[in-house]
C-alpha cells in the first residue's frame, strides 16, 4: 500500500510539470486529502439516505391509509364509467347491477297455468316429444332436488329468447324493415329467464359436476336451437313453447315440496324482492310463485309466434304481445 502511494507521488510530480500550481495543489490535496473527502462523501450519503428512509416512511403510511379511501370510492363499471346512483321508492339506495329500478315488475299471478298447445302438425309432434324426452334424463339426475333443477332449466331457457333476438335483430338490418317489437320481446324473455337465474343463485348450491353439466349442456343446447331456429322458426318457438310449459310442471311439483315442508320455505332473496316487487315478508314460495307465472307467459309468446309462422306470415309482419311487466 505505501509502495502504491509513492507510485502515485512520483506520477502527479510528474503530470504537474504540464499543470497550474494551484493544479499541483489540488492533486497533492487529492492523495492526501482523500480520507477527508471519503468522509464528507459518507456524510453526504449517510444524509442522503436518512432523507430516502424517510420519504420510504411517508409513503409506507400513505399506503397503509390507501385501502380506506379505495373503500370509500365508487365502483365503477366495466368501462371505468362511474355508476348513476339510484335509490328505490323508499329512499334506500340500489344495490343491484343486473337490473334497474324500472325494470322491476309485478307478476300476473292470475295467469291461466293449464293451458297446452296440442300438437297437431307433424313438426308440432316432434317439438313436443322432443322435449318430453329431454325430461327424462333431467329428472333421473336431479331427483326432487328442484332448486338446483331450476338453476339448471333457467341457464338453458334463456337461450331461446337470446338466439331468436339475435338472428331477428341481424335479419331486420339485412332487409332494412322493422321487426313489429319482436326483438325486444325475445330479448326482455331472455333478460327475464337470467334474472330467474340470478334469483336461484342465492337459494341453491349447486355441486361442481352440476357447473359442469351447465355448461355442457348450455353449449350444446345453444348451438342445436340456432341452427334450428336458422332452418325453421316455426318448430323452435314451438319446442320453447313446450319447454315452458315443462318449466311450469317443475315449479308447480316445487311448489308442492314447499307447502308439503319437504323444502324448507326460507325468506325471499332481497334480489327478488326488488325486481319482482314483492312484500319485505316474501318467502320461496312466493319467489316461486311469479317464477311460474313468467313461465307461463312465455309459453303463451312462443306458441303464438309458431303459430303466426305456421299461418305463412313472419313475426316481423305481426306486433309483439303486450309485455308482462
């Protein structure tokens, strides 16, 4: 070390002959002064650092207080758009999403539930045994399970509605005509069969192999009813129509359960409270109750829009029946 100093010595000696004195200076100060720099540089950096841990502290509570103003804040939607606040006819605020205040309603419970289209035409007899033997397997799986079966029926009976609104909604632009209400007609069907969905969510548990078999059958199900729908809107609304009134046997037989106390009768979803206007002391048997009178309806929709095909007219020549709600 001392030899590597000397070294040093002889070579600023050496430059300084090519330097200022004061050069001569501030090299000799830079050998032998370089414990004091390193010093001060320590200093410097030492005081750099209290200054960093303490910027690192601030911020540390600034995070630590960030989650109660997040908490505080409005969610938003998928757009980043802030939701319009709502409140519902008391002056409590509106929780849900998936609907709004006018889209709630009150159930015609006095609908008639035993009407059935009789199937007379060859295409009529195919829908309805078509689906009487859908029935079968479905009964084998769920048993009397019937809160699970409904969670089932509504992911697959909201297909129909969806699929007919759709290739309605792309045929009206393609012929620049109007569609007579029938594509909102389809869809509020199908708005109204996922909020029945959205309603048995909060009643049933359905197991994961249950999951599963939704989306199979969802997939499937979809699929099939377009193309059919594609080659004859006839027979699909025809098949819907005796779906529905296979949903309205199911409801009815729960309905049987709930009164018999094979089904514990628990309080109504608040979800389905609000949107189908019931009292705050409604139960699952009321819930139930205007679940199949929807059913119902669109029973009587979809054999009415077969029967307009069937007459050789379309749906777009023909209004759409007056809406349930």
């Amino acid at each position: 070390m001392n030899s590597s100093r000397m070294a040093g010595s002889l070579l600023v000696r050496h430059l300084t002959h090519h330097f200022s004195p004061s050069s001569t200076t501030t090299a000799t100060t830079f050998l032998n002064g370089a414990a004091t720099r390193s010093s001060v540089v320590w200093m410097r950096f030492a005081n750099t650092s209290a200054s960093v841990a303490q910027e690192e502290t601030v911020a540390k509570r600034k995070a630590a207080t960030a989650p109660e103003r997040q908490s505080t804040k409005d969610i938003t939607s998928y757009w980043g758009i802030p939701p319009t606040k709502l409140v519902k006819e008391d002056g409590t605020e509106w929780k849900w999403s998936c609907f709004k205040p006018w889209d709630a309603y009150k159930a015609d419970v006095t609908i008639d539930l035993t009407k059935h289209h009789a199937p007379t035409t060859l295409m009529d007899k195919v829908a309805y045994w078509t689906v009487k033997s859908l029935r079968v397997p479905t009964d084998i799986f769920f048993q009397r399970r019937y809160g699970c079966r409904a969670m089932m029926l509504e992911t697959v009976a909201a297909v129909p509605g969806m699929v007919g609104g759709m290739l309605l909604h792309l045929r009206s632009l393609r012929r620049f005509e109007h569609s007579g209400g029938w594509i909102r007609a389809l869809l509020e069907e199908a708005e109204n069969e996922r909020m029945h969905l959205m309603t048995f969510m909060e009643v049933a548990n359905p197991y994961w192999y249950e999951r599963a078999l939704v989306m199979l059958v969802q997939g499937v199900f979809f699929n099939a009813y377009f193309l059919g729908y594609l080659i004859s809107p006839k027979f699909a609304h025809r098949m819907t129509g005796y779906l529905e009134e296979e949903a309205i046997h199911s409801y009815t037989e729960f309905l049987k359960d709930l009164e018999d106390g094979k089904i514990e009768n628990v309080p109504a979803p608040a979800i389905a409270i609000d949107y189908w206007r019931l009292p705050a002391n409604a139960t699952l048997k009321d819930v139930v109750t205007v679940v199949r009178a929807d059913e119902a309806h669109h029973r009587d929709v979809n054999h009415f829009a077969s029967d307009i095909h069937h007459q050789g007219m379309e749906l777009s020549q023909t209004p759409a029946p007056l809406h349930y709600h």
